[in-house]
C-alpha cells in the first residue's frame, strides 16, 4: 500500500519526518554548508510496508537539488534509493558515486 505522506524537514532535529498512524518516520542528517549528509533511515514496523522510506527519500533528495546542495548518503537506504533513481546520481559527491552505484 503507498499512500501519500506528508514529509516535512525538522531543522531542529535534523532529520526529515514523515507522521501516520501516531508514530514518527525519519531521516537522520548533518547540514555542513552546502553539503547534506544523510546518516540513518528509520520507519517504524508499523509504517513498513507503505512506500514511507522512499517517499522521504524522494522529498529529502528533491529538497537538496532546490537548495544546491551536495549529498553524501552514508545511510545505506538513502544509497540504495539513489542508486535506483539515478536521476540523483548528480547530487551525491564524486568521490561518493562508485560506492552507491557498485556497494
């Protein structure tokens, strides 16, 4: 089932949240300028299943091309997504591509 979930940036926390069903999904990162590096993918048990994960991939990755901003996707979900939509391919580092697209 991939509803459509409300993704929002939590500056605060660092970290993109997305809210369903009173329980929080999340995307760890650390802001350095104009790098974005994203450390940790997390979706409740309760909320697997639903397309959460890549819909808050999709969010933060679009949310780093308005700003111009480089990646590093340290988390091995974030790397997986990207390697899948390798639209974003362009965002991530160059020293950071062989290891999405072969790891």
């Amino acid at each position: 089932m991939n509803q459509e979930i409300e993704v929002r940036d939590n500056p605060a926390a660092s970290r993109y949240e997305a809210h369903a069903d009173g329980k929080i999904a999340e995307i760890a990162y650390e802001r350095d300028s104009d790098l974005m590096i994203y450390l940790h993918t997390e979706v409740p048990k309760e909320l697997e299943g639903r397309g959460i994960a890549s819909q808050m991939a999709k969010y933060a990755l679009d949310e780093a091309a308005a700003h111009h901003l480089k990646v590093v996707p340290l988390c091995s979900y974030m790397a997986s997504y990207i390697k899948r939509h390798q639209e974003y391919l362009p965002l991530v580092v160059p020293e950071e591509r062989d290891r999405v697209l072969n790891g």
